[in-house]
C-alpha cells in the first residue's frame, strides 16, 4: 500500500517545548512518600489497568498455588502474634 499523501503532511510541529535541563540524580532532592496522596480518580484508573492481569494471574495453577501459601502464612502470623 502506497502513502498517496506527502511525508510533510504527517509531521507535526511541536510548539513550547522546552528540553529539560541535565540534572545529575544526586542532586535532585527526593520527593518524600509521605507527601504525595494521589486523587482517587487516579488510583481507580491504575486498579482498573492492572485487575485484569492480577485476575489472569491468579487464575492459573501457580497464581492459586502462590495463594495458598500466603493464606498459610497469614494464619500462622495470626496464630503466633
């Protein structure tokens, strides 16, 4: 299949684009964990991308076997605290 449009026609100008400055990573100062508190909209938008590959995942021999182990786990934190 042939482009019958010229290349020119599909690139598009970026415009305010600044590049970002080089910034060595020891000197950017970490964002401490506690300060960030995402919007809910955002934490339902990432469970819904991942809940299909966690349900995928789970729904195999070794997704359940996994499982099983940490419910045992589970119980004997319980049962030793």
């Amino acid at each position: 299949m042939q482009d019958i449009h010229s290349r020119s026609r599909w690139q598009v100008k970026v415009t305010g684009y600044y590049p970002v400055r080089a910034v060595s990573k020891s000197a950017k100062k970490p964002l401490p964990k506690s300060d960030y508190n995402p919007p809910k909209h955002e934490i339902d938008a990432f469970a819904r991308c991942i809940l299909p590959a966690i349900r995928a995942y789970f729904d195999t021999e070794a997704g359940r076997t996994e499982f099983a182990e940490w419910c045992e786990a589970q119980q004997a934190k319980s049962k030793s605290a």
